[in-house]
C-alpha cells in the first residue's frame, strides 16, 4: 500500500450518467438515492470506483498507511480491515 502512494498517483474523476458506466465498475455501495449522474474517481491506472466523497489529488498526500489487524466474521461472512493513516 505505501508502494503505491509513494508513486505519487494522480487522483482524477469524470462524470458519467447510470447508462455509461464501463464495465467492471460495481454500484453496489452507492447509496440508492444518488443521482442519475455519478463521479468516477481514478487513481492513477491502478483503480476506478463510483465516489461521492473528497479525496486528494494525488496519493502522496495520503501518508504512510499503517495495517492494525484483519478478522474474518463466520457468522456475517464478512472480512473486516482494520487500518490508520498517518501523517
């Protein structure tokens, strides 16, 4: 993770409308009510996500990325990561 946001990708997006998403981009998360209208925010040509939060404009202003722990939930069937970022 630090590796790439070291190499100081550009963090850009573009507006597309529900009918012109590329494929492989997933909506599961968007909340339901969000516009016909989406953004979709690149890092880099490492990833692609529908987004309609604030972000940087590159990853080297993220800083160092710190991994606490993971666990699985049988019971939820959910991997959960547990992270911090510091300056």
């Amino acid at each position: 993770m630090n590796e790439l946001i070291n190499e100081d990708l550009p963090v850009t997006f573009e507006f597309v409308t529900r009918d012109n998403i590329p494929d492989g981009i997933s909506l599961d998360k968007l909340p339901e009510d969000a516009s016909e209208t989406l953004r979709l925010v690149h890092i880099g040509d490492y990833d692609v996500c529908p987004c309609i939060g604030k972000h940087v404009r590159s990853t080297s202003q993220i800083g160092r990325f710190e991994m606490l722990g993971t666990n699985w939930d049988e019971e939820k069937r959910s991997f959960r990561i547990r992270y911090k970022v510091v300056q």
